[in-house]
C-alpha cells in the first residue's frame, strides 16, 4: 500500500506529464504554423527562409524530444540513445530519399 505522501508525488508526476505535453504540442503546432507561412507568403528571400524553416524544424525536434516523449538530463537512460540514433537514421532516410525521388522526377519528366 502506498502512503499519502507517495501517493501526491505521482499525481504530482501526473499534471506535470500533462503541462508538459500540452506545451510541447503548442510549441510543435507554432513552430509548423509559422514554417508554413513562411514558405506561403515569400516574405524573406529563399536563402533566409530555408535557414528559418531548417531551423524550425530542429526547434521542433528538440521540443518533441523534451516536452513530449520526456528526454531530459534527469531522466537519461541507455535506451534514449538508441531510441534517438534510430529516429535520427529514419529522418535521413526520409529525408534524402524524397530529395532522391524530386531529383529523378525533375530529370525524368523535364527531358524535352
């Protein structure tokens, strides 16, 4: 049986996991939001907008990474690291292989 202090320390635990990812997902929200708009409305020049929305994106990955799925300095385990080696090659894989893909289809559709 758990005593009342136990007891408050884990609903404690509770409400602070749900602050938690009540702002992390404002913050991944915003920072889509505002990559979104930033690519609609050409505000900036291209170089500038592609540096805002790369950094954007590693906002929030980093957010994610805190708020959401709760990687912090106390709560550092040997599975975390692997848990992010796998996402990070996934994001590659992703990544360049849609950059492949455009790439063959510019080439492929644009030989006239």
């Amino acid at each position: 049986m758990k005593s009342s202090f136990e007891k408050k320390i884990i609903i404690n635990s509770i409400k602070m996991r749900k602050k938690d990812c009540f702002l992390g997902f404002f913050l991944s929200v915003l920072s889509t939001i505002i990559s979104f708009l930033l690519t609609i409305k050409n505000y900036l020049s291209k170089e500038e907008t592609i540096f805002l929305i790369v950094f954007f994106c590693l906002f929030q990955v980093i957010v994610q990474l805190r708020f959401l799925f709760g990687f912090n300095a106390d709560n550092y385990k040997s599975w975390n690291i692997i848990f992010l080696l796998f996402s990070f090659f996934v994001i590659l894989i992703i990544f360049f292989g849609s950059v492949w893909i455009m790439y063959n289809l510019n080439n492929n559709l644009m030989k006239h």
